[in-house]
C-alpha cells in the first residue's frame, strides 16, 4: 500500500464523517470559513513542523511509496491527515453542540414532570 492510498483512506472516512455528523447536527454544521482557516492553519504547522522532525532525523520516509512532491521536506501525503482532521473534527463538535442543545430543550420538561 502507498502513501497516497492510506491518505485517501483517512480522508474517505473523515468526509463520509464529516457529512454524517453534519446531517446529525441537523444541518447546523461547522462554518466553511471556519474550516478553510483550520486547514490553512494546520498545513502550515504541518510544513513547518514535519521538514524540521524530517531534518532533525526522528523519523524518514521510504521513497518508493512516494509521489515525490514535497513542501519543504514534507512529503505531499502528510497534509491528508490534517485536511482530515479539519473535516471531521469541526463536524463532530457541532453534531455535539446540537446534541446538548436537544438535551438543554428537555431538561425543563423532565424537571416539571418529576
């Protein structure tokens, strides 16, 4: 398996959750602005960060699985796990946030019937 075919999966499933949680949250889902920033965010802590663990020696990548596209000496397929994250993290908080505001809704009622 390659690089790119792990990524791809992580990112088949953040999506698939992403929407998932989104429906869940009942339409009321992360705000895309919100979620560019996350993702510009994250890709540049990403570079930053993985060429100076890269060149620092903590860790290397074979190159076979490889494209071979790199940003600084990150290779392209470290950015699917944060794009990942900023999909389904951002979604999974407000299919949370919905969830506690129907449970705020029935705590008066359940109070008033005990």
């Amino acid at each position: 398996m390659t690089y790119v075919q792990l990524a791809a999966c992580f990112l088949v499933l953040a999506a698939v959750g992403g929407v998932v949680l989104t429906l869940a949250s009942r339409r009321r889902g992360p705000s895309p602005l919100a979620v560019l920033l996350t993702i510009i965010v994250l890709f540049l802590l990403t570079a930053v960060f993985d060429t100076v663990m890269i060149a620092s020696g903590l860790f290397h990548y074979a190159q076979d699985p490889l494209l071979g596209l790199h940003i600084g000496l990150a290779p392209i397929e470290d950015f699917a796990y944060p794009l990942a994250g900023a999909l389904l993290l951002p979604a999974l908080w407000a299919a949370m946030r919905a969830r506690r505001r129907t449970q705020d809704r029935r705590s008066p009622d359940q109070l008033e019937e005990s």
